[in-house]
C-alpha cells in the first residue's frame, strides 16, 4: 500500500487513497521539520541559503504532488488546493494588517523622510514590531485555517470507486 508513497510525493498526476495521504502528509511533515533544524546547525552562509532554497523548493513540490494527487482520487481539480494557498496568502495579508503593518505604512507615507534617517527608521520599525507582538497574538493562527480546512477535506472525505478523468482508482 505505502510502497508507492515516492509516487505520491513526486509525481503529480495520478490519483492517491486516503492512507498514502496521511502517510505522504507525516512525512512532509518531518521533512519540514528536519529543514529547521539542519538549516540552523548549518548556519546563515550562502550554502546554507542555497540549501534552504531547494530543500523548500522540494518540500512544496512535494505538498503540490500530494494534494494533487489526493484532490484527483476525489475528481476534483487542483484549483482547491491552488485556492487554498490564495486564502492562506489573503489571511496572512490581514493578519499583518490588523497587526501594525498598516499603521506602519501609514506613518512611512505621512513622511517619507524616515526611510532615509536611520535613527527615525530603526525607531518606525521597533514599533511596528512591538504592535505585531501585541496585537497579532492568537489571531496568527487565522492564518492556518485555509491549509487545515484543505487538509481535514483530502483525509477525510472518500475518493472516486471509479477510474475518472484523472486515471484508475489507486490500488
């Protein structure tokens, strides 16, 4: 059953169970997971940049196969998941708002001379830091909601019996 799981994670056509999907899903898991942690010991140098950058590269390569996959066993489109990541963008947007980035862009238009003085810039940008702090506190996790609703949908709801558009159920 999970001995196709490579498939799941780098080919994105063709359709995938819900068992592979929530093995596929731990492991993408811990592949992010491990990213943090190797990309911390190796440090901030550019071979450690170039290696985040691909290892992240990799890791949404990796999420796209799987949802594709998944919404695919479902007849469904791509599109959900290419939505889901929309949503995810416009809540991350809001929260950063609501947060202080819009009083701060606000105070950088009422004068625009605090971009060049270093002092009144460091000054601007502790305060909008100090405001997300503040403010943002559970409403962060608003963020979360679009993936988590995509993700709760590909584990739980049964895929087509039947070969669809997309191919032959998995086996």
């Amino acid at each position: 059953m999970f001995a196709d799981l490579h498939k799941d994670l780098t080919r994105p056509p063709g359709r995938s169970h819900r068992a592979a999907f929530i093995a596929g899903f731990v492991v993408i898991c811990l592949s992010v997971w491990l990213q943090g942690v190797v990309i911390g010991a190796v440090g901030g140098h550019w071979a450690g940049f170039l290696l985040g950058l691909f290892w992240l590269g990799f890791n949404i390569f990796m999420i796209y196969s799987l949802y594709a996959r998944r919404l695919h066993d479902m007849s469904l489109s791509v599109g959900l998941w290419f939505a889901a990541i929309f949503l995810t963008l416009f809540t991350v947007a809001f929260t950063v708002a609501i947060g202080g980035g819009a009083d701060y862009f606000a105070a950088m238009n009422a004068d625009p001379s605090i971009a060049e003085d270093p002092e009144a810039n460091k000054a601007l940008i502790e305060k909008y830091q100090a405001d997300m702090a503040a403010n943002v506190g559970m409403a962060k996790w608003i963020n979360l909601i679009p993936a988590a609703l995509l993700t709760a949908f590909c584990a739980m709801r049964p895929g087509v019996a039947d070969a669809n558009k997309y191919g032959n159920p998995p086996a």
